[in-house]
C-alpha cells in the first residue's frame, strides 16, 4: 500500500517534516513521484490520529526549499 503526504516544512540540520493522512512506521523510506529516495522516517510528532513526520533527508537538493509542498510517497505492507 502507498500511503501520500507532503512536505511542510524545512528546520535544518538535514532534517524535512512531512504530514500524512495517518502514522506511519518508523524508519520507513519517503520517495517522491520518480521513486527516487528523499530520506527515511525518524520520528513522529503532534496529534495521535494525524501527526507531523520527521524525516531525515538522504542527501541534500540543490534547492532545498523546492521540496515545501511536494508529494512524497511511503510504502508499507
């Protein structure tokens, strides 16, 4: 199952948060349209039922802030 969310926000230090429908488990790999990896999950904040997820970027874009609003993706069984 692919489970969609977005990126919301860029703190630093390699780290994005993201916001999805639902948890998701942790260190889960976060792709975006292309398959190609953005990071893996490293924690989750906020609200039970929808929380914020961090996620620990896999290299560094160019343009970091490009990723703000981005479609990411996370398989799970």
């Amino acid at each position: 199952m692919r489970i969609e969310g977005n990126i919301v926000n860029l703190p630093g230090r390699g780290l994005i948060i993201g916001r999805f429908p639902r948890p998701v488990p942790l260190d889960s790999p976060v792709i975006d349209n292309r398959r190609k990896k953005i990071g893996k999950v490293v924690s989750l904040l906020g609200p039970v039922d929808k929380p914020y997820t961090v996620i620990k970027m896999h290299g560094m874009p160019k343009n970091p802030l490009s990723l703000v609003g981005r479609e990411v993706y996370i398989e799970v069984e």
